[in-house]
C-alpha cells in the first residue's frame, strides 16, 4: 500500500506548470522526499545516507545506516568524505559523507521499473565524490534509466590496510558494497528494477568495479561497465603496513610503536589535519590484500593478478581512451623534455628500463625531445592503461562470463574533460575525457555544439542499452549505424567517435610488445602473472 501510495506520488511529478508535487518515497529504511528536477523529467533525492563512520574508529568498517524515524529531506548532496579538492586544492569534507544521489524519470512506476545504473566516482582514491554538480544525471535519465552516484571514503580513511581487525583495509570498497546493497534493497521503492543494476565507474572507480567483479562477496548487480581503469594497472595494489598509522601520529606529535595507540590517536584528530599530513608526508593509499581475521569477511584476498573471477552470467563493458595519459606529456617545453634522460616519467620510481629496450621499442635511438610526444604518451598510456585494460578483457572473456565489450573512445571535442581542464590541444582523447559526453557537468556550461551532442547521445544511448539489455547496439539505427561486436575468438573493439568503426586488436604491435616484456619481467608488475598471457592468440 505505501509503495503503491509513493508512486502515485512520483507519477504526479508529471504535472508540468507552477503545481509540481515534489516526490515522497516510502523505502525499506523510512520515508524520503525528493524534488523535482528543473532541467528534465525526473526526480532527485540527494545526499541520502546509506552508511555511518565508526566515530571512535573513523578507519574502520562503517555501519549501514539506521532507519529514518521521521521523513528525510533528501535535497542537498554537499557533503563530501575528507580530501583536498582536485579544483581548489583546498582540505574539504567530513566523515558523514557516506551519502547516495537517486535521479528517478517520472514514468518509473512499480508496474514500470527501469534498468538503474550504479556510479563509482574515480579520482586515484584520493578525491571525487557523487556531486550532481560534477556528475549530472540528464543525458543519461533521458533513456529511462534510474542514476545512483555515491560518495565513499577516500585515502588514509577509506584505504589504509594494517594487520589489525581495526582497520583490515579496502573500506572504501566496503562503503561502495553497503552503497549497492542498499540500492539493491531500496531501489524498487523509487520505481527502479532491483534485478537489473549495472555498476559503473571510471578510473579509480572502474579499479573499484573490477574489484568488485573479482570478490568473493555476493554480486548485487547483473552487468559492468569499466572506463579507463582495471584492478590489474600496475602499482595500484600494496601489502598491509601497520606503520603508515605510527608514521601520521608521529608527525603529529604523538610518539608510539603500537598501531592500535596510534589508529586511537588518529580518530580523535580532526579530519583536514589528517588528510593534510598524508599529504605532507606524501602517502597514498590504493587496495590491499586483507589479513584473516575472525568473523571478518574479506573483500580482497589476494592479488588481483592471480584471482579468478567468479563472474558467471554477467556482462561487461571495458575500455580506455586513445591518448590516457596525454596529460603527463602536455608541457611542450624543451627544459622538460631535457629532463627526460631516463625516458620514464611519473609512470613509478620502481620501473627502471636498466637495458633501455621500452625506450628503443618506442623511440629507437633517438634524442628525447618535443617531437617525441606521441610516441611518450602511447608508452605511459599502454603501460599504465592499455595494456591491462586489454588483459583484463581477455581474462573475462575466457571465463564464465555473459559478453564482453571493449571500447576506445577517440573523441576530441569541446567536452573533453581532461583537455579542457588542462588546456590540452593535442588530437584524441585524454584520460577522462569520455566523462563530459556522458555527464552533465558545470564545467561545461551552455549548450553543447551538434558534433558534441552527437555524441553525447551516441555515447548514452550505448551506455543504457548495455545496462538495459546487455546489448549496446541491440539494432543498428541512423543513431548506432554501427553493430558493436562482443569479443570473442577476436578481441574486437569499437573506436566510439564521430564515424565509429569496428577494430580487431587495438594497437596489436605495442601490446604483443608488453605481453613479451611481462613474461621477461614479471617482477616489474605486482599485480600481474605472467600465465594469463599463456592463451593469448596475438594473431586474432
């Protein structure tokens, strides 16, 4: 009766003019009321708790959140979990953070449920949240699908992993769990089909998602889609160290040798001085393998390189961009690439090309200069994205999976995130630049130009096909006038751009080069075996 009571609700939101009924939902956790949203046909209900910090243990397993015993007033999603800004470069954020967006159209009903995409923010762990302001939902909504974006802890909170039960590690991926089981849960109140939730991410939040396909725990979602990131990119994943607690206390005056004295200190300080002193003392903090503790479930317990993935009757959609880390090379000045004498930059102090064969593989023996900047960015990108984004394809496609999809996104236009971010002028498409044509964002404001929407509406329509039928391209139309073939004996890709075309084996040369190099020296890679290579046919 009161979730029948609540759509009538919903479907009022209808109404167009002055009289707009602003939507109540009765869910499994209490009521909660939304509004209506000015720029589309849908509702929002922001910045709802889903989870609750251990206020005496802030880096520790977080609590679902209680029920509401009077109505929420679902209108803000503000809040942020502690970090420093990646605009302002300001300390922001609190620990009641733990919050979830709902963008509801308004013909989802309990006799018409939609498909619902669940968002994994990215930003190296570190940063990010689930803001409409950053991750609007009308391009995708638009497709009758519902949007959940959430917020999740970041850094030393979300992220530190010890030997302790106090603080076993991957929290971040825990409150993402909490998050989706709540969605799974909840869902159904605001006309949202529980059985048919795709979860989404980018960056750091497709490593997420690939954790989460690589869990043990049980999936609360039927299809994936991963952008620009893969639990197998090197140097993502670290072993526990119950000192990095003892470092941060002591650099903030407290002197022991204890963890537990130290994670006791730490979570009666002030948030802001934590992360800043992370950041002074240069830590970050990435996915680990849990210790066994009693009565803990794990969420990672080994190496991403050697676990098998349980992912039978899921489908998956994976990809990368055409010029990832375009921006580490964007300086065109001759002094920086002077001081390329070593040829590897930012890409990890641990990679050392001692016998120089990655530079002569990607620049024979020529002087670093300007002019090698394409040749720069594909090393890093390959190394860093491609490379393991191609393996990951490969494993799930030999295993029990539904389908498999794998993409390059190549676009370059006036909503390229990254590029217009740092003021990029070089062709293709960045890391993070795919994220403009599939979000409405306040960093582009005004109205997209007709070569912009075109993709934007390619892009989405793509996108929500997936998650509706697990299918991108189910027909070909004027839209979609391409069929996206999943892989299968043949690692095919679609090139998304404005003419888009079917590709086997994207960049075949470079990658057959990383898939010798792995087998040469695996210990340069500590999330990578050497093994899934063995039933790579690199002629297909």
């Amino acid at each position: 009766m009161w979730g029948a009571c609540c759509f009538i609700l919903l479907v009022l939101c209808q109404v167009q003019g002055s009289q707009r009924i602003e939507p109540l939902v009765q869910t499994e956790v209490g009521l909660i009321r939304g509004l209506q949203a000015e720029d589309g046909d849908y509702a929002m209900f922001l910045g709802v708790p889903y989870a609750k910090v251990n206020e005496d243990n802030p880096f520790g397993d977080a609590q679902p959140f209680p029920k509401f015993t009077e109505t929420f007033e679902a209108l803000d999603d503000s809040a942020v979990c502690p970090q420093t800004d990646f605009f302002s470069n300001q300390l922001v954020g609190t620990l009641d953070c733990l919050h979830l967006n709902i963008y509801v159209p308004n013909k989802a009903t309990s006799q018409n449920k939609l498909p619902v995409i669940f968002w994994i923010h990215g930003g190296r762990f570190t940063y990010g949240s689930g803001k409409r302001a950053e991750f609007g939902p009308k391009f995708l909504v638009r497709h009758d699908v519902v949007l959940v974006t959430i917020n999740y802890r970041l850094g030393v909170y979300g992220f530190m992993c010890s030997d302790s039960v106090e603080v076993p590690g991957n929290q971040g991926f825990k409150d993402q769990y909490l998050a989706l089981k709540w969605v799974k849960t909840n869902i159904a109140s605001f006309g949202g089909d529980e059985n048919q939730i795709t979860v989404m991410g980018e960056s750091a939040g497709s490593m997420s998602v690939d954790y989460h396909l690589l869990s043990k725990r049980e999936k609360f979602f039927k299809r994936a889609i991963l952008q620009s990131g893969s639990a197998l990119c090197p140097r993502e994943f670290v072993q526990s160290d119950d000192k990095a607690a003892i470092k941060i206390a002591k650099h903030l005056g407290f002197e022991t040798d204890n963890f537990n004295e130290a994670i006791s200190f730490l979570s009666k300080q002030n948030e802001k001085v934590v992360v800043s002193t992370t950041q002074e003392l240069n830590m970050y903090f990435r996915a680990c393998a849990e210790k066994d503790f009693e009565n803990v479930e794990k969420f990672v317990s080994e190496d991403p390189g050697i676990t098998t993935p349980e992912v039978k009757g899921i489908s998956i959609l994976m990809g990368y961009n055409s010029q990832e880390l375009m921006v580490i090379y964007s300086n065109d000045t001759k002094e920086f690439y002077d001081s390329l004498n070593n040829f590897l930059y930012d890409v990890g102090d641990e990679f050392v090309d001692e016998d120089n064969v990655v530079r002569h593989f990607y620049i024979g023996d020529e002087e670093m200069s300007v002019s090698k900047k394409k040749l720069l960015i594909a090393f890093a990108s390959d190394y860093k994205f491609n490379h393991p984004i191609q393996r990951s394809v490969i494993r799930y496609n030999q295993s029990e999976v539904e389908s498999v999809y794998h993409y390059i996104f190549s676009y370059s236009g006036g909503r390229n995130m990254f590029k217009k971010i740092f003021n990029m002028t070089e062709g293709g498409a960045s890391h993070a630049d795919e994220l403009g044509y599939l979000f409405d964002s306040n960093l582009f404001p005004g109205e997209p130009s007709p070569e912009d929407q075109l993709i934007i509406d390619r892009m989405t329509a793509m996108w929500t096909n997936f998650a509706k039928y697990g299918d991108p391209t189910p027909n070909v139309t004027d839209l979609l006038p391409v069929k996206w073939l999943p892989v299968s004996n043949y690692l095919y890709a679609l090139n998304i751009n404005t003419s888009g075309k079917m590709h086997k084996r994207p960049y075949r040369s470079r990658m057959a080069f990383w898939d010798v190099y792995l087998k040469a020296y695996p210990e340069k890679f500590s999330t990578t075996s050497a093994s899934d290579f063995d039933a790579i046919n690199s002629g297909n």
